[in-house]
C-alpha cells in the first residue's frame, strides 16, 4: 500500500512537472516576431566589433545615437529626435525634434546638446486649428555652413498639404526663408534636398506616373522656383530638371565625397527596391547600377573617405532595419592583374605554328557582400544617416 | 521444471513485471495525458477567442426586389474553375464610437481570389463610394451594406452586383488592424509618397471621435507599427484620389502583413489571438484557419500577385450623396476575368 501511495504521489508530480514544462516549452518556441527592437548601445562594445571610418549618426525610436570606433553612444534622449545633418566643419549637427502633430529644427552640438531652435512650427497655443502647425523634415546646411534647406509643409490649401524645399538663413526666422520648389498638388511633395556645390540642389519630387500611380523622382534645381499664381498652381517643371523617370521610383539620393558618383534607391513601383549607383556630372546621372536587389534598402549614404556606403536594411523580411556597410570593392573592385604574356621560345625566327599560350585560370572577382554591424536594432528608416570623417 | 525457480516465486516474479509493465504505461500515459494538458492550457485562450471570432455564420436576409437594380441583369460571368481556388470578402471598418457596433460601414472592401495550384493571388478593391442596388433593397454607396445586413448583407450586394460567389469573409476594425500589426511585430512597407494629413481622425484612443489630429507618414522603406499603417492605409485628404489611392496603399500593407505571416508560428496563436480579442471576424472556422496559415506562406512569387483598383472608366464621378456611379459593362468584364 505505501508502494502504491508513493507510486500515487510519482505520478501526480510527474503529471504536474509536465503539463507545466510543456507550457513553458510552447511559450518558449514561439517565433519572437513581435521582439521589441534593442538600443544599439545594449551590448556596445562588443568584442570585434566591425569599425567604420569616422562617426556615423543615426536615430532609433527618437533619439540621436553615434556610431564610432564600433560603439554606440546615445546622445538624445528618446523624444521624437531624428534626421541628424552634420555642419560642413562637424562640430554642430541639426536635427528635427518630431512631437505627435508638428516637428521643429533645432541645433545640437555633436554630442546631442540642444543649441538653438532654428523652426518653430508649433503654431500659436490659442489656435486650435490643426492646420496652423507646420513639418520641417530633412534639414541640410548648405557648403557654406550659413543657409539651410528643408521639406517644409507651406504653401498648403485646406487639405493639400505638400512639402516644398524651402531655402533659409541657419541663424535667420523662417519669414527669411525661400520657396525652392513648387510641389505637384495632393502628391505628398518635394523631399531630400541635397545641397549642391554649385549652389544648387538636388531633391526628390513625388509625381503620378502614367497610370495614376505616386512615384518619386530625383530632380535638379538651380535657382529658386518661380512663383505659382493664382492659375498655375503648380508650375511643374519650372523649377529644375528631373533626373530619374517616373517609373523608376527614385529617391534617397546621396553623392559620394569626390562629388563624382550618386547613390540612391529605386523601386520600380514594386515593395522592394535597389540600392543603386551612378556617375554624376553636376548636372546630369550616368548609366546607374544595382548594387544590392531584392532587400529593401533606406538610406544609403557614403562614407566620408570613401571607403564604401553605409545603409539601413532589415536582416529578415519585415523585420527592423539594421545598419549595413557596402565596402568599396563590391561596387569598384581593383583592376585584375595583367594577363602573363607568353615568354617567347629562344632561338632564331621560328616560321612555325605559334606556340598556344597556356590559359591563365579565370579570375573570378571574389564576391564582396554587405556587411551587417548590428542585429537586434530598430533604426528609423526614415532618418538620413549623417557621417563626420 | 527448470531448476532453481519455484511455483510461488515464478508467480510473484511474474506479478512484478506486470506491475513495472503497468507503472511504467502509466507513467506514460500521465505524461502524455500532462503534456495534452499543458498543451490546453496554452492554447484554450486563444482557441476561446478563435472559436468567437471564426466560424461566423454568414445570415443573408431575404431580398427586396429593387427597381434601380441595374446590375443584377447583367449576364453571369463563366466560371473559372480552378481546382481548391476560394474567394474571399475582406471588409475593414472604422468601428470608431461614432458608429452603432452593429451598423458601422466598410471603408474598405477587397475581393481576394486564391488559386493554391498556381499560387497566385488577386486582390481587387472596390471603391467605398461605388453606388450600388443592395440586396436588401434600395440603391446607395456600397459601404452600407454592411451597416444594413452585417457581413451577410455585403456579401450578398457584392455577389448580386459583380457576379461573383464569395466562399469567406474576414471582417476587421480599425483597433484590429493596429492590433494585429503590433502583434507580429510591425511590417515593412515601401511607403509610396510621403502621407501628410491635417485633418487626420483622431478617433483611436479618444473619447472625442470627432476631433483631427495631424499626420505625417514618411516616404520611403520603413518599418511601421500598428499606429503608423493604419495611418498610411486610412489618410485620403492629401491624395487626389482619395479612395482609390488609400486603396492602392491598403493592398500593400496587406502583402506586407503577409510578408511577415510567414514567420508566425503555431505557438505565437495565443498571443495574437489575445490581441486581437473580438476585432476580428470570420466565415472561416479554425480549422480551415489552421490550414491556410502555413499555406499562405508559400505564396513567395510577388509576380504571381495582382493588386488591381476600380478607377475610371470603370466608374465616374457625379452620383448621388457624392458617390461614383458605376459603369457596369466594364466592371463585369473586368471581375469576370478574374473572379467566378
């Protein structure tokens, strides 16, 4: 009987360790799908770290973080900061701070201290009209470190509210201000300027294409657009020159530090999209090349030596958007070494057959593939990176 | 007899290996019998939720002969067959607190043809303003007809006005989308063109539905969270056109969803299922839920997928109550390629 008891009181806590253990298991096997992103500084440094030239700025889940000697250092808090955009000389950068219903450009110092407010698009406390705040998106300073550009929500007309490029003094009011392109109606806008050398800017336009569809387009400009009047709202065109079609559904461009090559991503219309390259001219791209397909790639921005690109791409499909690096030999291999000439046979005239070189082996360029420098973060694929050298 | 083992002992010995014999298929039943039952206990809340939100019974009431009816006279399209090919209803509501849970409309309204053998996918949206006769009787923009006869009443109007035989419909509010979204962690969409918006609804989360709240999606590839697709799929203020374009952007999260559905385990039912508790309803029961989830996941040839949306000429402007009247012919012979 006490056998039996024993054997009663085995089972019952067999039955218990087991039903539990296979609860715990089930919970255990389940796919992490919906895994919160980590802060890139979790982990940092880690041993062997991949190091990128310089410091490269970046923002995840609203805050500013730098990427240097293969650490990250968190240097806004999490508060709607992003889109970082270096001063020519690095010792300031300019950042939005994004809030729920309008977003502000401010100035920080490198290590994310608050400056100055450049735009306030808050709009009056009194004014309860949600149409009386304004964006401020992708601020860039221009060579000269005194004028800065922006996507800013103004004109808008009831519910049209396209971004245009807006031109203004860095340390000026945004009344000071510019309008650069005049953006087609109920298409979202003008975005990405990149300030020029040449004094003028390169941007992407969003338009419809021939089948209604909204595409983006790269587009120069040399000189502030002309003013829409009252009949021609928009007066597409007038403002510069397209640079990509409507089809290709270009944007995110980026030009290297040489200033001879463009990056920028293409989507064709489709939900993945290219990362691509060509030559550029000052005025005008060359015969552009796919260097990365079938990923989704945001963001591609060259590094300030030159030494390859950085963008941002999630490792799984749907999944957050890590940061990648594109060495330069992936997308400009060295030159193959000379072909052996044959060493001729010595001796005198020989009227011969000529003797057949023996053939070299192939040279199979090794395939150079993107580098992935972070697993489990979530960047905002919607902030250009910035990178000091 | 064998030496050295005596009748009595041969017995007891006998008894004993019976008795390890049952203990140990005891045992093993109790183990098997504790892991179904550890099993239950991780799934029984999610089948609860399942069992509540699949397997709806589909009530068409009777119809009411309607004397602008136009579309019923068309002829009916040839069937397509195609061997275990489905169709599927996809309804999306603003079930916001200014609507009677009961008589919300469908902003959002998608055919899905499902063709296993060719793994192919067609997705076609109609337009929320489309004015159509209702099974039910009268005429009016195709998103009552679900406030007039629930799932039932707009399957039956989109059977009777396009010519089709729907096998499923999956019906989901708007907290169900971001629910869902949030669920499988966020999708990855290549947002079409930047979606600003002054005069978004403020109707998530708010006790005031009619308030405006501004928004601005960003372009580009990005990672969104419920919030923000539902965002990108729900804004039409800032898109000429309107409808069509929010329609354009709804099939691309969609696919995006899909995308990410491929990654979802058996085991990660219960969470959604607890997230998405009630936001969710469907014809289908779970079993046939089951079936489809992995199967979807085969789906991996973007080329074999159709996205299309009604626009002109196969509707034009001017209808009553500002909706868009439809141009039948070419409707019809639109859906008859593709739908049976």
């Amino acid at each position: 009987m006490i056998a039996r008891f024993f054997l009663g009181l085995g089972l019952c806590a067999l039955l218990l360790v087991t039903s539990f253990a296979t609860y715990v298991y089930l919970g255990g096997r389940n796919s992490k799908v919906d895994v919160v992103a980590q802060k890139p500084t979790v982990g940092s440094p880690r041993p062997n770290a991949f190091t990128l030239p310089g410091t490269l700025y970046l923002s995840q889940n609203g805050a500013i973080y730098s990427y240097s000697f293969g650490r990250f250092h968190q240097l806004t808090i999490e508060d709607g900061w992003m889109q970082p955009s270096l001063y020519p000389d690095g010792t300031y950068m300019l950042a939005v701070h994004r809030t729920y219903n309008y977003s502000d450009v401010y100035i920080l110092t490198r290590f994310g201290q608050r400056i100055s407010l450049v735009v306030n698009n808050a709009g009056s406390a009194n004014n309860s009209d949600t149409g009386s705040k304004h964006w401020s998106f992708y601020p860039r300073l221009a060579p000269d470190g005194a004028t800065m550009w922006m996507s800013y929500d103004e004109p808008k007309v009831g519910y049209d509210v396209p971004l245009s490029i807006w031109e203004m003094p860095v340390n000026g009011r945004i009344n000071q201000g510019r309008l650069w392109t005049n953006s087609i109606d109920y298409t979202g806008g003008d975005i990405q300027p990149i300030p020029l050398t040449t004094g003028g800017i390169m941007y992407t336009k969003y338009s419809r294409d021939d089948n209604g569809n909204l595409v983006g387009q790269l587009w120069l400009s040399m000189r502030p657009s002309p003013p829409a009047n009252g009949l021609t709202l928009t007066t597409y065109g007038a403002e510069g020159q397209a640079l990509t079609s409507a089809t290709d559904d270009c944007s995110s461009p980026s030009i290297s530090p040489d200033g001879h090559a463009i990056a920028m991503i293409c989507t064709y219309e489709r939900q993945d999209d290219r990362l691509e390259i060509a030559s550029w001219d000052g005025s005008n791209i060359g015969t552009r090349r796919a260097l990365i397909i079938n990923q989704l790639v945001a963001q591609p921005t060259w590094a300030p030596d030159g030494s390859g690109i950085a963008f941002l791409a999630p490792a799984v499909p749907g999944g957050q958007f890590q940061l990648w690096f594109l060495p330069k030999n992936a997308y400009n291999p060295p030159p193959p070494p000379p072909t052996p000439i044959p060493t001729p046979t010595p001796g005198g005239p020989y009227h011969g057959l000529a003797p057949s070189p023996t053939p070299a082996p192939a040279l199979v360029a090794p395939v150079i593939k993107p580098i992935q420098i972070t697993t489990n973060a979530g960047f905002d694929a919607t902030s250009p990176l910035a990178w000091a050298g | 007899m064998p030496l050295g083992i005596l009748p009595g002992r041969r017995a007891r010995a006998s008894r004993r290996r019976l008795s390890i014999v049952r203990t140990a298929a005891l045992a093993i039943f109790a183990i098997g019998l504790s892991a179904m039952a550890g099993s239950v206990a991780y799934f029984l809340p999610a089948a609860k939720l399942a069992w509540d939100a699949t397997g709806q019974v589909i009530s068409i009431a009777s119809p009411t002969p309607s004397p602008t009816s136009t579309a019923v006279s068309s002829p009916t399209p040839s069937p397509i067959y195609q061997p275990g090919a489905f169709t599927v209803l996809l309804l999306g509501s603003d079930d916001d607190s200014k609507f009677s849970p009961d008589h919300v409309l469908t902003q959002s309204m998608i055919l899905v043809r499902v063709i296993p053998t060719t793994k192919q996918v067609i997705m076609l949206s109609i337009p929320r303003d489309l004015y159509v006769p209702f099974w039910a009787g009268g005429s009016g923009k195709i998103d009552g007809a679900y406030s007039y006869g629930q799932a039932g009443g707009a399957i039956a109007t989109v059977e009777q006005d396009f010519g089709v035989h729907i096998d499923e419909y999956i019906w989901i509010g708007l907290l169900g989308l971001i629910k869902l979204i949030d669920a499988i962690g966020g999708i990855d969409v290549v947002t079409s063109n930047p979606v600003i918006d002054d005069y978004y609804p403020q109707d998530i989360y708010d006790p005031y539905p009619y308030d405006f709240q501004r928004v601005a999606v960003l372009a580009g590839p990005q990672h969104l969270d419920g919030i923000h697709a539902m965002q990108y799929v729900r804004s039409r203020h800032n898109d000429l056109q309107s409808d069509i374009g929010r329609s354009k952007r709804q099939q691309q999260v969609l696919l995006a969803i899909r995308q990410k559905a491929k990654q979802v385990s058996s085991t990660d039912v219960p969470s959604i299922a607890a997230a998405l508790g009630g936001e969710i309803k469907t014809s289908m029961g779970l079993g046939r839920v089951a079936q489809l989830i992995p199967f979807a996941a085969t789906f991996d040839n973007p080329d074999a997928i159709t996205s299309m949306v009604m626009t002109p000429p196969l509707w034009h402007g001017g209808g009553p109550g500002g909706s868009l009247t439809p141009n039948w012919p070419e409707i019809l012979a639109l859906v008859r390629q593709y739908f049976p």
